[in-house]
C-alpha cells in the first residue's frame, strides 16, 4: 500500500500537483515511517518547492534512521529503471544531491 501510494504522489508531482503530492507523502510517511521511497520523494519535493529544511530532514531521516538507508536513490539510473520514478522528481532529487 504504501509504494502504490509513493507512485500515486510520484505521478501528482509531475502532472505539477505539488500539493496534493506532498499531501500523499505525508500521509504515507505518517502511517509507514520507515518506507526510505517516501522519504526520499519528499525530500526531492521539498527541495524542488525551496523548503530546503524540510527536504535535509527528510533525506536524513531516510539515510540515517532507516536500516536499508539512501544508498540507491543516489543512483540516477537505478532510482529511473528500477524504481521508475518520473522524470521531474529524478531530477528534482539529484538537484538536491549536487548542493553544496
């Protein structure tokens, strides 16, 4: 349930629902904690809308409290042809982790 809902958001964002994006991950963070998917997407969604706070939060919390950590999502090509993550959410994530 949780990944369906991840993807569910994952299309929102890039259809340019930002909202309803973040509103779903939240949800889904909320009910499933630990899924790194969701946490790794609302980073890049923060990130993406400047709430550079909230995504640093969210990329720790996924790297850092999450037993299988970040390691793939940094991983342009896994997080595209595994995870088939859209287009603009690749690319929001890997703008959030080339900052200096």
């Amino acid at each position: 349930m949780a990944f369906a809902s991840t993807n569910a958001a994952l299309a929102l964002a890039q259809m340019g629902d930002f909202e309803g994006a973040e509103r779903e991950l939240r949800s889904v963070s909320r009910r499933a904690p630990q899924v790194v998917d969701t946490r790794a997407a609302l980073a890049a969604l923060y990130w993406k809308r400047n709430s550079r706070d909230d995504a640093e939060r969210e990329w720790e919390f996924a790297c850092d409290l999450i037993d299988t950590g970040c390691g793939k999502y940094r991983d342009k090509q896994w997080l595209t042809t595994v995870r088939r993550w859209p287009p603009l959410m690749v690319d929001a994530l890997q703008k959030f982790l080339t900052i200096d």
